[in-house]
C-alpha cells in the first residue's frame, strides 16, 4: 500500500475529493430494493470477500512512482524539465548520434562504390 501526503489544496487533493464524493453517494443508491433482487448473504458473502484478490502493484507502476516520489524529494522536477528540452537533452543527442552515424556510412559506402568502378 503506498500513501502519499499532499497539501489540501493542491489539484491532486482536489480531485481525490471529488472521487471520494461521487463513490459516496453512488454506493447505497446504486443497490437496487426490488423483491426479484437476490443478494449474497451468509457465507457465500463472507467467503467472497475474504478470497477477493487486491491488485497489485507492477514493477513498471512501482518504479514510476518511486521516481516521481525522488524528484519531488530533490526537488529537481523543474529542472529536469528544463535540461530535457534544451540542447543536452537526451532524444537531441541521440538523434544527432544517428545521424552522424548515417552521414558516416554514406561516405564510406560512396567510397567503396568508387573504388570498385574501373
């Protein structure tokens, strides 16, 4: 189970505020009263919601929320943000890597296809 505190007045509070209203009163007028209505009772009941499986958490869910949790810690988010757009960023370096290798294989291939040539 992970718990994670927030300032009250934060978009994140607010909209779990908002989920916690609209499950509230959804609940008991959501249970129809109808005669015809068969509701689980006894044992059956208790035994389904003992053997009720919880969701678990991924390693993927687990991870990204751990690195959310650090750079909230560090206080990095910003400046993350802003070392990814600029021109260090990580998808910019790749990106030129590829095509400096790109170039580089054109003209070593331009090479080779003059030399075999007479």
């Amino acid at each position: 189970r992970v718990t994670k505190e927030v300032d009250s007045t934060s978009k994140e509070a607010k909209s779990f505020l908002k989920q916690q209203e609209k499950r509230q009163p959804a609940a008991p007028a959501s249970l129809p009263t109808g005669s015809g209505v068969k509701r689980p009772s006894g044992m059956s009941s208790l035994l389904g919601k003992i053997n009720s499986k919880k969701q678990k958490m991924s390693t993927l869910e687990k991870s990204k929320l751990d690195w959310e949790n650090f750079k909230e810690e560090e206080g990095i988010v910003e400046e993350l943000a802003i070392h990814n757009r600029g021109k260090d960023g990580y998808i910019e370096r790749k990106a030129f890597l590829e095509r400096v290798d790109h170039r580089q294989f054109e003209i070593e291939r331009d090479i080779r296809l003059s030399r075999m040539k007479p």
